[in-house]
C-alpha cells in the first residue's frame, strides 16, 4: 500500500482534466497561463538537445490551446527543430496514427512547418493555415504558446465529431530527443460546455484626445500607390486617423505625401526624406532627419512637437534584414545601439536633440530568429562589442526601453504578419519600442479587420477584408502623451519627490508591473480604485528605500478576488505627495 502511494505520489506523470477554459492571449507573453492548471510535469534530463518541463492545456470557443516549457535553453519553434505534436482527438488509441499509446488524428513537425491529419489508412499533409495556426513568440524562447482551431479537420476528424476529450504527446526526433510524456498514454485533456467569454472590443479612437497617435505600417511593394489597394489603406488609415505615420517598403516621400495629404485635406502634413524604403510623414513639421545605420535600414526622424508636448519628439523607423538573415539582422541592431549610445553620451549623433527628448522605435524588425536581437534593442546588449563597443541601457534615466506588446482589437491574438498561403504561421514581426522615463502610454493596438463585426466595420467606414487586402503586415497603432513627471537626471528630481512610471503591459489580461521611483527613501502608498473611485486593493503601504521599485497587480481585490475588465487607477502617495495613473484591464 505504502509503495504504491510513494509512487503515484512521486510520478511525474500528471493528468489535469481541464474544469472551464481559459482567456489565452497568443503573444509571447505568459501571464494569462497561471491560471491554468498544470497538465504534465516532465524529470529534469532526460533530453539531451532539448528537454521538456512543463506541459499546460486549455481552451476557448474558438482554439484549443497549448502551453509547454524546456527546463532550460532556447528553441526557434517555427524551425531549427524536430519537435512533434500528436494530438489524439477522439482519446481512442486504435484510430489514427499509433505514437507513444495513443492513436493521433493530427501530427505536427514545428520546424518543417508541416504536418499530417490520419483518418483510417489515410495520411494527408498539412499546412498552418488548415490548423489556423498561432504561436508565440516568433523567436527564440524556453516556452511557447500555441492555438489549434477546434473546428479544423484534424480535430473534428473531417467534422465527424466535435471535440470534448483528447490526448497529446510531445517528441523530438533528434538523437536522445525527450518524450512527453515519459509513460505511454499520453495526457489527457477534456473540453466543458462553459463559455469562455469573447474580449471586449476596443474601439480605435484615443484615450485621450490630447494624445499623439503613430501608426507603424509596412505596405508591401509600396500597396498605398498601388491602385488596386490604395482604397483599402485609405479606409484604414483614415479610420485611424494618425498624427504620425512610419511606413516600411515605401519610396519616394514626396508622392506618398501627396497621397495622405489627400485623404487628410484640412490637416498639413509633412514628409521626411526616404531612406531605403523607410519614411516618415507627420502633422507636425519634421525638424530634421536622418539614416541612422549604414544599411539604411533606420532612419531617425525629429518631429516638432513642443506645442503638444514641451518637448520635440524623435521616432526611429526600421525595416531590418528579412527571414533568416539573422547575422544581418544583428549587426544592424548593435549598430543601431552603439549609434545611440553615443549620441546620448556625447552628443554625437546625426542631429542635435536636447537630452530627454522622448523617443520611440517601431517598424519592421523581422525578428522571426534569436531572441538576442530584441534584447540588443530593448536593454543596449551588443554582441559584436569588439566592433561597436559597450552595452548600453538605452533609456534616458539608464534603464531599458519597453518592449510594447498590443493584441488585436477583436481578438486575443499579437500577431503583425500573416500570409495564409505561407508555411510560416503568423507571428509578431512588427515591434513599438518607446522610452518610458519620457513617454505614458495611451491605446495601442493592432487593427485587423477581418475579426470586426459588421457593426463596428460600418462605424468606421472599413470592410471586412481590408487589412486582409491592403498589406500582409497589419497596421500597428501607439498612442503616446508625454509623462510630466518624470525628470531626466536625478537633479531635476526634488528630494522626498517620487516618479510614477506607466505601467505594463497596458492594456493587461492577467497582470501588470507598475514601476515607481523614489528620490529617498519615504513613507509610501499604491492603491487602485476604480473609475467610480472606489478602493480596489492596496499593493503598498510602508517604508521603501531609494531608488526603482516594481510592482505587479494581478488584477484582483483586497480579498483575493478577481475584478472585472475595465478601467483602473493607480494612486501612489509620497510623503502627502500624490501621483495617479490610468491602466485598462482586459479579460
């Protein structure tokens, strides 16, 4: 008896019948995972290239979702790889294909892109897109996300049945490739008849009307000239209707100018030069502009936006180096790090700009390789420091920059690129990157159409295949105000005086991080209430030394409960100092 008990006890094979889905946002982000219980637990070691942990299962009405994670080390799942999926759809081991104890209607290789359905003595290939498809990150990490269409082939068994209860395994091929899970019988998941409520739409306008919009777009072969797509951005854009506009794969400024000034009659617009295939055109006059790295693959652009902002507002635009030339791609990210670090530190950059201008990045990275490059980026990490010299925090206070994360304003989906026709699965190529020491966030979104409802398409004068039509990349939208409290460099920083930095992610499903600073140490309060202002929780309340102190909320009450979507406030008080914020939940 005892033995028996020690074993199951000790076993690391775990079944977790799933009880109710689960609002998973597929975008490389975590959080809206913990909630989820775990399916399986993988030992430590027994892969040699590449080791499972962790194993999670949950869905909506529309996907089956999966989550699994390496006990250590980074993967590419889109390639570079020879993991398996098998999914058994029916749970009945003599139907499909015979892996591992279970009999798989759906096989999937993650690194050929590809894969294969079984029904009977049948074998048929597969793409992404007859899976519909979605995972993240794009890059390299130690744990992904994934969405399978609960109504695909594959799942339904050529729509003979709808999916209530399945099993999966885990493998990779390679020599000494792990197996999960390590018995035979694969882990079993059920699908309840709850309802996992839709996202709330969030509509395209701004938070604030004070607020300046930019839209990072790349338009494939120059689409807004094309005749046959030009409609289709104008609905778009003009629905948008941005201050700022960063477009990749363009050319000449000034017969795209002459376009958008047309949609925009009664605005003034202006354009910057063209770099490669890069410009920038905005409501406010363009004070200078320049290319930023030898490639031409970023330019800077200054914006005068003193009236709006007290200060004039500097946006980099990027189209690095596409697919799979990652050597590239990374010697275009440090260079672009040692260009601004010393342009910060001694002032040596292509224009002059006042320390503190605030600054955002956006474009067409092509990050679909080495997480590296986002992080050469973000936190100022450069490989090639024989060639470009130091790291370098690149934000104006020494921190890192943040790395934005939008979703769709229909969907719980992050993806900026998506070709149906491609083996390659949607994936986030677009990136915002901003300053948070000089920027607060607004909205920000990625808008695609082909998710809206009849009703909002008509609000906003789009059609449903709009962004579907106009470009393979979706348009990226950032609404930024400039954060007046913060001070760049600690003597513009008064003693017993504290900084309020926005939060992120925000919009947030599960949780979120809000950053303060203390100038000294002080007796200090962060609560949130709510937009009646009424007392939500408390998530600090005491003594806190010097310096930065980030703090998650994780989205509930004082009693451990969660609260429903909306908008939240966040007070902080210092030493009888107050600061507030604003921060919008979505579940």
């Amino acid at each position: 008896m005892t033995k028996g008990l020690n074993k199951l006890f000790f076993s690391p094979f775990l079944f977790s019948l799933i009880l109710c889905g689960h609002p998973i946002n597929i975008d490389g982000l975590f959080d809206d995972w913990q909630n989820v219980p775990l399916a399986y637990s993988d030992q430590y070691g027994d892969g040699i290239s590449a080791d499972y942990s962790t194993l999670k299962v949950t869905y909506d009405s529309e996907f089956l979702f999966i989550y699994f994670k390496f006990h250590e080390g980074e993967v590419l799942m889109q390639d570079w790889n020879d993991f398996h999926l098998y999914v058994d759809a029916d749970s009945d081991s003599s139907t499909g294909h015979y892996v591992h104890g279970i009999g798989a209607e759906l096989e999937w290789v993650f690194g050929n892109r590809s894969g294969y359905q079984y029904v009977g003595q049948e074998q048929n290939e597969l793409y992404q897109n007859d899976l519909v498809l979605r995972i993240g990150p794009t890059i390299t990490s130690q744990q992904f996300e994934i969405a399978i269409a609960r109504e695909s082939s594959p799942l339904t068994i050529n729509g003979s049945q709808s999916l209530l209860e399945g099993k999966i395994v885990l493998s990779e091929f390679a020599e000494g490739g792990d197996l999960l899970p390590d018995e035979p019988g694969g882990v079993l998941f059920t699908i309840g008849e709850d309802e996992v409520p839709q996202p709330e739409p969030m509509t395209l306008g701004r938070l604030d009307d004070s607020d300046i919009r930019i839209l990072s777009y790349n338009t494939l072969n120059e689409g807004i000239i094309d005749d046959e797509r030009q409609l289709h951005f104008k609905r778009i854009i003009q629905a948008i209707d941005p201050d700022v506009i960063a477009l990749q794969e363009h050319g000449e400024w000034n017969e795209i100018d002459d376009v958008i000034q047309s949609w925009f009659p009664n605005d003034q617009w202006h354009a910057s030069w063209t770099y490669r295939d890069l410009v920038v055109l905005s409501r406010f006059p363009i004070v200078n502009d320049a290319n930023m790295i030898s490639s031409e693959r970023t330019m800077a652009a200054l914006l005068d936006t003193d009236a709006e902002l007290g200060k004039d507002l500097l946006i980099f635009n990027s189209h690095l180096s596409c697919c799979a030339n990652n050597e590239d791609r990374q010697q275009q990210v440090d260079e672009f790090a040692s260009t601004w670090r010393d342009w910060v530190q001694s002032d040596s950059g292509p224009f002059e700009i006042e320390p503190g201008t605030p600054f955002v990045h956006v474009g067409d990275f092509n990050y679909v390789g080495y997480r590296q490059q986002v992080e050469t980026i973000r936190i100022g990490d450069i490989e090639n420091e024989e060639q470009y010299g130091n790291d370098f925090l690149p934000d104006w206070d020494s921190t890192a920059i943040i790395d934005l994360f939008s979703r769709h304003t229909y969907k719980r989906m992050g993806y900026t690129w998506r070709s149906d026709g491609s083996s390659y699965n949607p994936g986030k190529l677009d990136y915002v990157f901003y300053s948070d020491a000089t920027i607060d966030t607004g909205k920000h979104y990625i808008l695609n159409t082909i998710a809206m409802d009849d009703l909002y398409l008509d609000y906003y004068g789009l059609e449903w295949d709009d962004t579907q039509e106009a470009s393979d990349h979706l348009p990226v939208v950032f609404d930024i105000s400039v954060n007046d409290g913060v001070g760049i460099g600690e003597d513009k920083v008064l003693p017993g005086q504290a900084i309020l930095h926005p939060n992120h992610p925000n919009p947030f499903n599960s949780r979120t991080t809000i950053p303060i600073y203390l100038r000294s140490p002080g007796m200090v309060e962060l609560s949130i209430i709510d937009v009646k202002g009424r007392f939500v929780n408390r998530l600090i309340y005491g003594n806190r030394p010097r310096g930065n102190s980030p703090i998650d909320w994780d989205g509930t009450n004082d009693k451990g409960q969660n609260v429903t979507s909306g908008v939240y406030f966040y007070l902080l008080r210092v030493n009888d100092i107050s600061h507030i914020r604003k921060m919008i939940l979505l579940k």
